[in-house]
C-alpha cells in the first residue's frame, strides 16, 4: 500500500508528475494561520464518533483521546450549519504551489493517521501554533476518528488521500469514486464535513480522479517539496531537503503513516522551528 512497497511506481509516477508543469494559479485559496508565526491496523470496529467532537495507523492501538487544546486556529465543524458546497472545477493537473502567496509555505502529512506517528507530528505543531494538512487514507481513518477529531480542535485540513492507497490509474472509474468516496465518509462522519481536498496516491492523477475529485467538491493538491521521507534517509537529511526547498509558495510532503515515521517526526521538530525563524508563515487551504 506505501511508499516502500512500490519505488519504482512512485519514481516512474513522480518523473511524470513534474512533466505537469507550472501549476493552476487558484486565486484566494490559502490563507496564513490566526495565531502567530506561527503497516495498517489489525481490523477493529470503529468506535462511534462523538457528535459534539469533530477533526486526527496500523498495528498499535490508539491510546486515550487527548484532552482538547487550548487553542484553536478554526472554528470546530460539527455544529457549523450544512451549506451546499460549490463545486469545483475540473482540472487537468494538480495545483502545484501557491502562486502569489508571499513567504508562505504549507506542511503536509499523507497516508495516516497513525497512533504510532500522528500524535507527536501534531504535539509538535501545536507547540508551534501552527496548521498543517493531512490527507488521510480511510482504511487507517475508519479505525482512528479521535486522531481525526484531533486534527480539526487544532485547526488543521483534513484531505482525501482514497481509501487504500492504490495506483489510481490502474482503476475503473467506479473504483476511483469508491476509493475517494469511502474515505469522504470517513472523514465525514468522524469531523462532521467532507475534505476539500484530495491527493492521488504517488503522485498518479487521470482524468477519472480530476473528474470524480470536482463532483465529490474537492480539489486536488500535489506538492513541490518532497522530503523523501518514506526511504527512511535520516532525521538531518529530511531537514535538508525541506530547508533547501523552502520557498514561497511551496507545499512540502512528508508522511505520518506507512511504516516507521520515527524520523519524520523528529524532523519536523527541527525544521519547523527554523522555518519559523527564516520567516516563513505556515498557512493551509481555506475555500
């Protein structure tokens, strides 16, 4: 299902991603956060959400919930009235960065959550004060709708990453819808509103994704930075790569899921403060 298990797809996949080009200019998408500068599970039912709670893995289960933070950088979702949402339009490439952003930069985290990984990768951007996004793989989220819940007290974006993390173009276009709708649901029922935003697994978009993305109302977001965190570099070599590719605009990826994310965690404890420092403002979509 991960990064590790299929290298040579994800080389072939990235080198044709990057083929995309420049990305779609989305005017008024991003907005810099409020406050300051800032495997899989053994099968378990899924434990009912609460409905006052909304948005945050494999062979470990996950532990308490933690208590709610002291802060939030967006308003919860669950009692947010139901508004229709606008479709949006169909793509023919991922949007790639944030185009006229200013010094700005946004942290993404794919393929969880995980118990093991996804509560220190939100320990530290709490601690920082600042939002991330995390596309999600339903198989792993149907297991943990606490960590989703988590994410969203904490104001992070929660995206669709499908179901289980397959080569997208491989599939039937009824299989696409499953895998992007599945996981909506997920997220849907654990936060109380469907993602935004979705990433196709190892960088393989179609137009079948583009297509079923815009009629679930989701846009699809790719990414300029990538840490290369699931070959398990080494804790200063993720830095590296982030603080190199560091720019205005940029999205980063790196992963909290999908096999030992030790070093990404520990990374993003580094890098995040130094970013800071340099600064650039951590911001996530809002349409």
């Amino acid at each position: 299902m991960h990064k590790d298990q299929l290298p040579v797809h994800r080389r072939s996949v990235l080198h044709w991603a990057a083929a995309l080009g420049g990305a779609a200019v989305v005017g008024g998408l991003f907005a810099t956060e409020p406050g300051g500068a800032p495997g899989r599970p053994a099968p378990r039912p899924a434990p009912v959400p609460e409905p006052a709670a909304p948005v945050a893995g494999p062979q470990a289960a996950a532990g308490p919930r933690q208590a709610a933070s002291s802060y939030r950088l967006q308003p919860m979702t669950a009692h947010a009235p139901r508004v229709r949402r606008a479709r949006p339009p169909v793509r023919t490439r991922p949007i790639l960065e944030l185009p006229g952003a200013g010094r700005t930069i946004v942290l993404t985290f794919d393929d969880g959550p995980d118990p093991r990984y996804t509560p220190g990768v939100l320990a530290t951007l709490r601690e920082f004060r600042v939002p991330a996004m995390f596309f999600v793989c339903g198989e792993m989220a149907q297991y943990h709708p606490d960590l989703l819940r988590e994410m969203a007290d904490d104001g992070h974006v929660i995206g669709n990453h499908t179901w289980s993390h397959p080569l997208v173009p491989g599939l039937t276009r009824p299989e696409t819808r499953r895998e992007l709708a599945r996981t909506c649901e997920v997220v849907d029922r654990a936060v109380g509103t469907g993602p935004l935003w979705y990433r196709a697994p190892y960088g393989a978009w179609n137009r079948h994704s583009f297509e079923i993305g815009a009629e679930l109302g989701m846009e699809p977001l790719a990414w300029t930075v990538d840490t290369l965190d699931w070959t398990e570099p080494g804790t200063g070599t993720i830095v590296r790569r982030v603080m190199d590719g560091a720019a205005p605009g940029a999205v980063v990826l790196s992963h909290d899921a999908g096999g030992d994310r030790s070093q990404s965690v520990a990374a993003l404890r580094r890098y995040l403060p130094r970013l800071l420092e340099a600064g650039y403002r951590v911001t996530v979509p809002h349409r």
